[in-house]
C-alpha cells in the first residue's frame, strides 16, 4: 500500500476522532494548532490541514478565526435514529388543525426561545446585499416596474435560475421556467394543475403542515407514505399504494424533508421517477431545502432522471436569501401550460421588483458564496443542538440525523404527549413544534420538532435543558 | 327668483352649451378668455370661471395650460347605447378562449395602436413617486423586509387603506382587511372561499374575460346576468335567477363594469344587499374602476350597505398606481378568516416591500393629487375617443357612456364579426378586444371593447378612422 498524502491525513484524521469518539478529547478542546500538528506526526502542514478540514467537514470539529480548531461533537452515545411510521389503511380527509394556527402565533411572540420555525432568522439572511440588487433592479428595470411583468415571470429571474441549474444537475432553459410567489404558491399552482377536487394524492409522513392545508384547501385526499429519516419515502410501499388508492400525484420533498431530514438518495430518486412512468402519474418535488446540504455536493433531485416531463421542480429563494420578497419558481415539465394559465387567471403575474432584484442578486455570483457561508453556520448550529439534546433529553429519546436543512426530529417516550409538553414549554417562554400537526392520523403524539435555524446561544442551551427536565417530569 | 351669482354662472354655461349643440362652437374651438367673458356678460371673473368649470365637469370643454378653454365635445347625433343582452336558458359551463390568449399576446406586439387593454400605460402611472416611497419602505422595514410580513398584510398598508375607505364611503378598520397580490388575487382567494367545485355563480353580462376564467380554473358554472349599460344587473332577473339556478355567490362590478361600463346607481346597491340578504349568498364586490369615475363624486359600493358581512369587497393599486407591484386587498366580511386561511396556505403571506411601498404612497396624501389628474386625463381621452368613433363608425352603431374606467363598449350592426375585424386589424397594427371573449355564450359577435387608457394622439385617431373604414367594409 502506498503512503500516499492522502492516507496520511486519514490516518491522522481517524486517530483524532478516535480520541474525540472515546472522550479523552472533550466537546470545547482546543485542538493542537497545525503547525504543532505537523512537528509532532512529522508530516506536511498541508497534510496537517487536510486532516483537520476531513474531521471538520464530518462536523467534529470547527476553525473558529484567528483561534484554533475546536471539538464541537463526539459521536458516542447517540441516540437512536426515530422509526419508520406505519402505514395507513385509508387516505384521510384533510381537517384544519387550530394546533397549527396556535403555533404560528406563538412562534412571534417576544422574547421567546424558537425552536419552532423551519426558517433562518432575518439575522442570517444577506438584508444589504438584497437591498442593494432591488436599488439596481429599480433602476434596471422600465418604467421603474409599475408596469406588469410577462406572465412566466421576470425574464432575467428566469435566466439566472436556468444558469444555476448546474448545481442541482439540471440544464434546463428559461422558457421551461415559471415564477412564482414562493415555493408555497408553486406548490400550489402545481397542485392545481395536476388534480382535481376529490382526488388522492401521496405524501411523506410526517410531511409539512403547510402542505396537508395546502392539500385541504383545494379539496384534495391525502396517503401518508411510510418514511425511512435516512432514505425518504417507502418505494415499494409506494409502488403498492398508487394503483391500490388511486393516487393522482405525489407531492415529495425529496431532500431533507420537513420535519424527518430524509434525503432520498440518488439511486432511489431514478426509481421513483421509473415508478412515476410506470402508473404515467406526476411527481410534485419540493426541493424547498435541496440548497442547505451539510456534505460535500448538493444532493440532486428527481427532474434530472425526469425524461417525460412528469415531474413539477417547486423551489424558491426564501430559505436562503429573503422569505419577504417571495420569490419562487416551478419547472413544470409537461404541465407548463396548465401552470401558466392559472398563474395567469389567479394572479396575472408576479410583483416585477423582488423579483428583478433576486435576478441581480443572482447575476453577481452573491448567492453560492452567501450559501456557503449559511451551509456552515447552519451544519454547526446542527451539532450544537443535536449535542445538547443527547445532554439534556432522556436517553430512550430517538433523534433524525439530517444532512442538510433547518430542524430535527425527535421521538420522546410514549407516555410523552409533546402538545401537552408544548403547552408548558410555552410558559417558559419556550417553542417548538409538537409532532401531531405533522400528519393527519392521530400519530406522532410523542415526536416534536427542534429547529437549530438559530445561532447556538446561552438562551438556546437553557431552552434544551428546560426542555429536557419538562420532558422528564411528563415521562 | 334670486339672480343670485350661482344662477348667474349657470345661465352663462347654458349658453355656451346650446352654441356648442348648435356645432356654432365646433370642436378645437378657443372659448374667449375668462376675462373677456366676465366682461362682455358683466359678471364677476369668479362666475366667468365658475361656467367655465361646470362645462368642463360636463366634459364639453378642456382648459388646455397658459392657452385657454377650448370645446371638446359636442352632444349632439349621438350614437344609442347598446342594448341589454338576452338571459339565457341555462347557466354555462366554462371553456377557455384561444381568442384571449391571442389577444393579449397582441397587446404586447411592439408599434402597435393599442385599443385592447383595460388598464393605464406605464406613461399615466407615478412612477417616480413610488420609486421613492419604495426606498423610504426599505429605510423602514425592518431588516429591509427580508422576513415575512403578517398573513393579513402590512398593517400600516393595511392602515392607509382604511383611512381611506371614507372616499368610497367606508369606515372599516384595518383588521377587516386582507392584503392580496392585485385584485385577481383577492377574487381568487374570495370566489375559493366562498364557492365549491360545481357551483354555480351569477356573473354580469357582458363581463371581463378573466373573471369567466378564474370560474372555470375553480371549476365553477356561471349564469351570466342581463346588464344595463347605465345601471348594471339586471335586480329583478337576479331575484328569480338566484334560486332557480341556485346560485351560490355573486361575482359583480359595481362601478364601471369591464367591458359595458355600466355603473349601479346607490338604489340598486342598497337592493342588490337586500337580495343578498333575502337569499344568504354573499356578493364578490369588485371595486377596482371606483376610484376612476368622471363625475364630481366617486360612486359608492354595496359594502356600504352590508350590515351582515355578506359582501366582500375587493380592489387594487393596479388601474391608479403599479400594476406591477401586484398591491390589492379585500374586505371579507364574515369570511374574514377563511380568506385568511386560503391566503396562508396558498402562499403564506405577500412580499413585504410593494405593500410597504404603497403605504407610504399612501401616507404623504399623494394618492389623491395623483388620481384627480388621472381621472381629468381619462375623461378627455373618453370624449375624444368617443367623438372619433361618432365620426368614422357607421351611423348604426351603438356606443356605451360609461361615466368612469377604461373602456367604450360598441356594437356594431349584427353582420358585422368583430374577430373577423379584429383580424383585419392586426395586419394594420391596430388591437382591440372582440366583443365574444366577454361571454360563455355565442354572443356579442358583433360588439368590440374600445380602450381609451392611451393618450390622446394622431396615431389614436388615424388608428380608429382605420377602424370604421374596415368595418364598413363588413357592414
């Protein structure tokens, strides 16, 4: 075997995580620098980096500037990932849950510790670069945009979303592109031009409130499928249930999936779109977290294997640069028509200026490298919660190990009714997201939803803890 | 009888308008100064000025700036008004016109004489004052508006609205109101809100071409209502119609229906809620031409009238300030909170900056200066597209009057095909609506919709002398 310099710094990588995972190197050690690191194992600096940058990448440790390197994690002791749910015998009828609407509210009240919302805080999000692109968009554009813009949407919006189609795999151009106001609209829209009232479509569970109302709302059935928080939704099941209960379409999230953090992968992603081809049904995928990936690459999604336009790419930029401008778009392969028609009859088109300085945002290359920083910020925020949770929660408490997006999922004991732990967390000031309004069986009474899309803080770590010692009181 | 000063000017003004009937005064014609008047006829200048006034209300003279009064307009061989279509036997079942899409992709060609759209040029719009308040919005939004905004909407925009609600004779308060993306946006979440897939809704006829298709993507059927070209639906065919078709909401504009013009006289309104009443349907009430009337004061709406939250009364900053902005709002009454419901999960809330914008428009008091010059612009642009229509259309055609808005409605003999016209006059770069796309119907075959949103011009006027010589050409 050769020693190569890149065996050298695995070795040097696996001693170190060896140390952290048998907890001779503590969560808050300084590491030595890599300088001393280099002197002591007689090996490159470079080679010295390159182990750090490995064990930093896998999120055990963090460079924090000007400072050093730093334990930030231990693998040991994790708890267990949460289960896969049971399937269901019947698609259920949506019902409003007041639960949700109770949530939202609580989730703006002041001074409270969130760990509710599945968004970053304004304080993450670029506001003066934004502002920026709109000055230049209000300049750029005729008539300083009182006038409507074309139905499809913003022109130049539409060619920066084509250009950075590469980061997902995609080539697609601007004329297969429609804008939309958020993803929640393209959901919507998408939704629309696929079904009917009456009619049943798929969905992950736990899947995102916002889309079992969304699905109410236009009078639709819904089919929880069974979701593996490594791997996303069942295929066999799924291969199963679309002739059984007539299902209509899928509406998916295909990478870090809200609230589980399952990631379908790649080989999976290819077979649902074979299924999706077999039963000559669409696929609506919700790639509203695709960008927020912890790894090295960003996960693809279904399009890319999608050949006969089944498959409607909902996305937006409101995760990443500004909920408040909402702006998002849909490929809607071969529904585009059917897309642009209700667009046009519902709204006629979209406001010209957020969109026009996203399109300038974009066309500056801010967004990959504001991305990056986000990615990072958010995969660190990841750990600490996660850390804190293996701390202050019981020890029979299964915990989601997602690779990218903005929360966890926790599965407590189920003697826990996480509505009645919500209840007393929000006297304390305290919020999150209880995990019954995840579903509409009566199911995921005992899971709840951490969001870590805050900066780690003392406040961030007293909330765990409280959150902890109430869980164990109702245990 | 007093001689007071009022008579007096009243006098003077009788004058001049029968010297006006007479074709004495001719159209282009100066009026002497006020001076010179208030000498000749031995009156104050201020009753001088004040004739001047009330002939210029009247629409029969314009003040052209440091130049004088001059004749416009004069009454007499005036064309009929249109008659009031037939009621049909059976409410239709919605299907899409290709004839829209054509149309308004026309509207779009460069060089072209534009009589096909209802809404202003960019030229008409204030877009340097809202380029203003949009940068005093992003100065006060917190973190410049990144984050969401409240479901209902901004609330200062949502302020200014209220405060405003005194001009069309409201006194609502800013928590009745839902922001929405324009006022087909508001439609689409009322008409959702209050119908279901199958129902049936009462629509005026003639009536816009996207309100019939808004009905067909909610999969709605639509009975269309006889509607007077003065006064509006036809109150006494609604009564029987209502629970013969059983019809399960009413989809009016009250002032200035697009295309016929037709403005409900403050009887109707007040009749037209008690229906509402007697039967327990609510009215869609769009108010979106109010704000533009020729008159001395705006009309009111049925809103005013409503003591049981059956109206749901929806309007925009579209026709007066951007269009592009996408700022419109309703007033739902007791379907408050579906409404808000729809909104939240169809796209969680609306971008924050061009409702911010609007507000601040709204606050320096710059809305009203900016529409009385609008509303003075469009009156002189109806007469003298209303006078060039007396002079090169056929002498049996019929025109409408309408007292407010965009557009004259004109019926052509019945020989006569407007799309065949149409056709005709796309090849001389001339655009119009045809008078079909207004209708579920076959019917208005022989109508056409004339917009008077563009400035005055030679370019108007050769483009309508074009037009009557094509349609002799049919007759």
């Amino acid at each position: 075997m050769l020693k190569t310099a890149e065996h050298l710094y695995l070795q040097i990588a696996d001693k170190l995580e060896q140390l952290i995972a048998k907890d001779v190197l503590k969560i808050g050690d300084k590491l030595p620098s890599v300088r001393t690191m280099s002197e002591e194992q007689g090996v490159s600096m470079s080679t010295a980096f390159q182990a750090y940058y490995h064990l930093e990448a896998k999120g055990l440790i963090e460079s924090r500037p000007k400072s050093g390197y730093y334990v930030i994690f231990s693998p040991r002791r994790m708890p267990e990932m949460p289960k896969v749910c049971e399937a269901v015998k019947k698609p259920s009828e949506v019902t409003v849950h007041e639960m949700v609407t109770q949530v939202s509210q609580d989730m703006r009240l002041e001074n409270i510790t969130r760990f509710a919302s599945a968004a970053p805080p304004e304080s993450m999000l670029p506001a003066a670069k934004i502002s920026k692109a709109l000055i230049q968009a209000l300049r750029k554009t005729p008539f300083a945009g009182v006038g409507y813009e074309p139905v499809q949407g913003n022109p130049d919006l539409r060619r920066q979303i084509a250009r950075n189609s590469i980061l997902w795999g995609g080539a697609v151009s601007e004329d297969e592109i429609v804008t939309t106001s958020g993803c929640m609209d393209a959901l919507t829209l998408c939704l629309s031009a696929v079904t009917q009232q009456g009619d049943t479509i798929a969905i992950e569970s736990p899947a995102y409130y916002g889309s079992l109302q969304l699905a109410e709302t236009l009078g639709l059935k819904v089919l929880e499928i069974p979701t593996h928080p490594g791997t996303g939704v069942d295929l066999e099941y799924l291969d199963k249930a679309i002739p059984k209960f007539k299902i209509k379409a899928c509406l998916f999230v295909t990478n870090f999936t809200n609230p589980l953090g399952a990631c379908m992968p790649d080989t999976h992603k290819r077979e649902l779109v074979r299924l999706l081809e077999k039963y000559e049904i669409p696929l609506i995928e919700d790639d509203i977290y695709g960008d927020m990936y912890f790894g090295k690459e960003r996960p693809g999604v279904c399009k890319t294997f999608d050949t006969n336009g089944l498959v409607l790419l909902c996305n937006s930029f409101s995760k990443s640069v500004a909920p408040g401008y909402r702006v998002g778009w849909t490929i809607p392969g071969r529904y585009l028509e059917k897309v642009l028609n209700l667009k046009r009859h519902h709204s006629i088109s979209s406001p010209s200026l957020p969109g026009a300085a996203i399109a300038c945002f974009l066309e500056n290359d801010r967004y990959e490298h504001h991305l990056r920083g986000m990615r990072k910020a958010l995969h660190t925020q990841y750990m600490r919660h996660l850390q804190a949770i293996r701390e202050y929660f019981p020890e029979d408490c299964c915990v989601s190990r997602p690779q990218g997006g903005f929360v966890l999922w926790v599965e407590l004991n189920p003697k826990v009714n996480t509505y009645e732990l919500y209840e007393q967390a929000i006297k304390h000031k305290i919020s999150f997201a209880p995990g019954r309004i995840f579903s509409l069986q009566d199911r995921y009474t005992n899971c709840m939803r951490i969001s870590y899309s805050n900066p780690w803080s003392k406040q961030m770590d007293d909330g765990l803890k409280t959150l902890g010692r109430l869980i164990r009181k109702l245990s």
